[in-house]
C-alpha cells in the first residue's frame, strides 16, 4: 500500500490539513473497493468536505479537455485526488504534489490502479524534477501562494517558479474562484474565510489568501511570463461544473438552469434572486465578470483550445451519464461517459431515422456515430423557442406567443397521435406512473417526451427544429405529459408570475380542455416526473430534482388545503341553508305573535285608563 508515494521531500509535519474528516475519507476510500463511484455514500453523509473530495462530479472540470498525446502533468495541491484519476486516464505520466502526508495516502488508496502516478508530498519549492511537464494543474491552489511562497509578490513569484517546470510550449491549467463572483453579492460566505463580501471588499483583514477579478488574474501570468490565455466558466462553479463556457460560447438565458448557487459549508444568505440578476447580466454581455469560477489555461507561447462549451449530467444512473461538447467549428458530440451509455447514444440515432423516414415536414437536428461512444450532432442556429416565448411574456405580446405556441402544437400534432384510454399505457405506467390513468385523450407514438421549449430551435424563417432527444420511449405516452413537462418547465425558468402563469394556462386549454382544471393536472405532471427522476437514477447533487420534490409536495399540500376549504364553504352554505328554512318556517308566526303583543298591549293599556266604578251593591 502507498507504493507510489514518494517521501524524498516530506519533512515529517502535515502542514495543512482538515482534521479528522480526512481519516473518515482514508477509511471510505479503503472500503470502496477499488471504485471511485461514491454516490451511495454521499446520499447517506451531509459532510461538505467528504462530498467536496469525492463527488463525481468532479472530474468534469477537465475530463472533456483534449490532451496533447504522450504528454506529461503535474498536479499541484493534489489533495484527496479529486481529479488525480482523470488525469491519470487522460495523459501518460502524470505528477502529484501534495503537502500533507495523510492527503497524499487518500489520493494513493483511490488511485492506487493507475501505474503512470507518481505522488510527491512536501513543498514545491523544495522540489527537483529531472525532466519538464507538457502541463501543470492548480485547482483551488493559487489562492494559497502566499502561505508556502515568502516574496514580496508570491503569486508572480509562485507562478514563475512553476514555469520553469514546463516545456517551452507547455501550458498551465488554473481553477480558481472569481472574487466578483455573483454568488458573493447574492450573500454567499467567501469560500476561504468563510466571511461575506470578504474577496469583493479585498481582503482587508486578511493576508493568507487572495481570489481575483479575472482582469487582475490576466495581469498576474503576464507578469509571470505566460502571455496567452484562455478563460472558460464553470457553473455553478469548479468545484462541481455541470455547464463550462467559454469567451467563443457565453451563456445565453437559456443556459443557467440552476438560479442560486450552493453555499456549500455555509448557511447562504440570499439578498437577491442570482436567476434574474443573471438574465440582465447575460444580456448586457458581462458574464465573464460575474462569473462564480474562472477555469484557465495560459502558456508562453500561442495555442489553441478546440472546445467552445461542455454540459454534464453526470448525477443520473450510469446508462444516462452523457458529456455534450460543442467545438469552435460549432459541431456537436454527446459521449457517453459509462459503458452502460452506449446503447443509449445508439437510441438516439435510431430516433433520428425514426423521425426522417416517417414525417417529412419535422425538423431534427442530424446525429450519427462517429465512435463506439461518441455521437456526433449537427449544430442548428437560431434562437430557442423558449426565449423566443419569455420575451413575448416580458413584452405581454400575448397574439405572438400564441403564434409560436401554436406552431408547437402542431408540431406535436405531426407525430403519430392516436386518443386512448390511459389507463391502456402499461409500457408508460411501468416506468412513470399511473398517474394519468385516469384520463382519456391523446398518446404519442416513439415518444420523445423532453420536446421542451429549450429543445427547439427557431431559425430566422421561423423553422422549428428538434435539437435534443435524449428522453425517447418506443412506446405511447400521454401528449398531455409531454405538454405539461414544457410548459412547467417554460413556467420554472422564467419566474412567471400568477398572472402570467393563468395566461398560459388558459391559451393552453384553449387546445386542450383539461388544463382548465391547472391544479389536477399540474399535480399529475409533478408526481410522475418524480418517478422519471427515479428511473434516471437521479443523485442528490441535482439542485433542480430537490427543488421538484418539495414543489410536488407543495402543490399537492396547496390541492388539499384548497379541497379542505371547498369543503368548509360547502358545510357553510347548507347551515345557511338551513337557516333559512328555518326562517320560512317561523315566517307565518311572527306575524300572530306580533298582533298578539299588540292586542295584549292595548287591553292592558284600556283598563288602565277607564275611570274607576263601584258596584251597586258594595255601596
């Protein structure tokens, strides 16, 4: 055990490290069987710093980057080995350094099947290699520099020395936060000091630690001898990326699906909605600024990065584990990321043919194999249906939403559609729910049931065009689900308001009565995309799935209280009822009563004022 750990350089005192959780993590890894999957462990452990070093989802940071071929890394700050594994997978000799002793013998347990590691503990600085890297990596390392970098200026000085470890052409690779990060003025905790504002305010009162705007960042490698540099943004941030963009690929509205950044040790104050700020942040093209992380790569000389953006949805079950990636050619590949996911990416393709040989006026985006696990997608431009439809309910153009809602219609209404009883759906039922079981109405054929509004393009002639179908099913599914997974989601992602929402709803059941019944059918919806989050082996990392359950659970707490007090008027309205027959029947004795006090009255007045007299015989 510990085989390729080298000691050559350690000094015997762990001169960083996070206390006790760091031998529960050695024990975890040396229990999980030589596997690097710890998504069941994570369900069952809330602890920040064993999901933070172990969660999978951290390799998205570099699994989708394009490595030189037979090249060489060093990885600085390895930590626990959260990336270690796929660097190992991806280059040909890969370098860890590690200060702390106990940190290094996790990574080695976890690692320990790669032959090409080498994990060096000890300081940098005292370091000798006899040969020069292709790359060096630091993530969440840079910030740091001053603590083992005694200069007037570590972080050049820190860099520089890094420099000299590389080839002439080599390059750097940092993950770092941005001290203007949107989440620090929505109230997040600064991730280092734990206090608010604390980056954005220059650290004042600190000089352990510095995070930088990403001019400042530029400024630094220049000054540290690399003059070319490339910036990409992960969201939410580096730590766990589900989306990467790039300078050549900002987000547009449509990209950030999750709205509030995790704080993820730290109770999260929330000053404002970081959804709607983005919007305005987006359109104003100021993203870059904003952005919570900065990913770079910076070199000596000039070099060229072929990725443009990546998307993960690495928290479902494995058969649905896929890296979307689009290139600078503007081309699109989906991999599947598990064994399991090849089957998957052929559905893809065979849905495509699916849909051209049968319906010749629906517009897909083209997909084919080009790997046993790569697909490759042609690449539509426009603007998404769903921005299209958020602007005409910013604008209240309520005539030319209908114009593109209707084309959406229609475009459902172009696949095989037959009306049948729902509770008919087994194939449905068996993998969602029994939910609509008691409906009858139209099913869709091979359906693709993630025809969402973010999934269709409009080109500048008003085309539609289907661009993804992960989620197809070859057997019938209600249209009404399908309908409902739109427009819930449209609903969800642009904050509508009540008023807006009844608008929806109500063009809406303009095409299909049901949805005038909003509350039954939104509560069918909920519960069955609960049990398709369950058939996707969703993982508790998905911010989204969370916030679906407690919404179901609100909804259906909002039918019961609304049942509830349907029935308290009901009860209200019969005792009124009752009342008033009550009244009827006293209505003809009210009268008699009323004449007998006035008759009584007046007797009582008369022998009050009739003189007084005397009977003959008493005189």
């Amino acid at each position: 055990m510990f085989e390729n750990i080298n000691l050559k350089y350690y000094n015997g005192k762990d001169s960083y490290n996070d206390g006790d959780i760091e031998n529960d993590i050695l024990n975890i890894v040396l229990n999980n069987d030589g596997s690097d999957d710890y998504r069941t462990i994570l369900d069952n452990n809330n602890n920040w710093f064993v999901f933070v070093n172990l969660v999978s989802e951290r390799r998205n940071l570099l699994e989708w980057y394009n490595f030189k071929p037979n090249s060489s890394i060093i990885e600085i700050g390895a930590g626990p080995g959260a990336i270690t594994g796929v660097l190992c997978e991806k280059l040909n000799k890969v370098t860890a350094v590690e200060l702390s002793y106990r940190r290094a013998k996790i990574n080695s347990v976890r690692n320990s099947k790669y032959k090409n590691l080498e994990i060096m503990v000890g300081n940098l600085n005292d370091m000798e290699f006899d040969r020069k890297f292709d790359y060096a990596v630091l993530v969440g390392v840079l910030e740091y520099a001053s603590v083992f970098t005694n200069t007037k200026n570590p972080y050049v000085d820190f860099l520089k020395n890094i420099k000299k470890l590389l080839t002439d052409d080599g390059i750097i690779i940092i993950a770092i936060e941005n001290r203007y990060g949107l989440k620090y003025f929505a109230g997040a905790h600064e991730d280092h000091t734990g206090q608010i504002f604390d980056g954005i305010e220059g650290y004042r009162n600190v000089n352990w630690v510095r995070t930088f705007g990403k001019l400042e960042i530029t400024n630094i490698l220049k000054d540290s001898g690399f003059n070319y540099t490339s910036f990409y943004y992960p969201y939410p941030d580096y730590k766990t990326p589900r989306l990467i963009f790039s300078d050549s690929k900002l987000p547009s509205v449509d990209d950030i699906l999750d709205y509030n950044t995790p704080n993820y040790d730290y109770d999260k104050l929330s000053f404002f909605n970081e959804k709607l700020a983005l919007d305005g942040i987006v359109k104003n093209k100021q993203y870059d600024f904003f952005a919570n992380s900065f990913l770079i790569f910076s070199s000596a000389k000039k070099f060229d990065n072929e990725c443009s953006f990546v998307k993960y949805n690495r928290y479902r079950d494995n058969k649905f584990q896929i890296e979307t990636s689009i290139n600078n050619s503007k081309k699109v590949f989906k991999k599947a990321l598990k064994p399991e996911g090849i089957k998957y990416l052929k559905d893809m393709v065979k849905y495509y043919n699916y849909v051209k040989s049968n319906f010749n006026n629906i517009n897909i985006a083209e997909s084919y194999m080009i790997a046993d696990n790569v697909l490759s997608m042609e690449y539509i431009e426009g603007d998404s249906l769903k921005n299209i439809l958020k602007i005409c309910i910013e604008n209240n153009d309520i005539e030319k939403y209908r114009f593109y809602f209707n084309k959406y219609i229609d475009l459902l209404r172009s696949f095989n559609i037959v009306e049948i009883d729902f509770s008919n759906l087994k194939e449905f039922e068996n993998i969602f729910s029994n939910y609509y079981s008691d409906l009858y109405g139209p099913a869709i054929e091979y359906a693709n049931i993630d025809l969402t509004f973010s999934n269709i393009i409009v080109d500048k002639n008003d085309n539609f065009y289907i661009i993804d179908y992960e989620l197809c099913f070859n057997f019938y599914c209600p249209l009404y689900y399908i309908i409902s997974r739109a427009v819930d989601d449209f609903i969800y992602n642009i904050f509508c308001n009540d008023e807006n929402t009844k608008i929806i709803y109500g063009i809406l059941s303009e095409y299909y009565p049901i949805y005038k019944d909003t509350d039954r059918i939104i509560i069918k919806h909920s519960k069955t995309e609960l049990k398709l989050i369950d058939f996707l082996g969703t993982s508790i990392t998905s911010t989204r799935e969370n916030q679906l359950k407690n919404i179901t659970d609100y909804r259906q707490n909002i039918s019961n209280l609304k049942l509830e007090i349907e029935n308290i008027n009901n009860r209200y309205i019969l005792e009124i009822e009752t009342i008033k027959n009550n009244i009827n029947k006293l209505a003809w004795w009210i009268p008699v009563k009323k004449w007998r006090d006035n008759f009584r009255n007046k007797m009582l007045n008369t022998d009050q004022t009739r003189p007084d007299q005397t009977r003959p015989d008493q005189t």
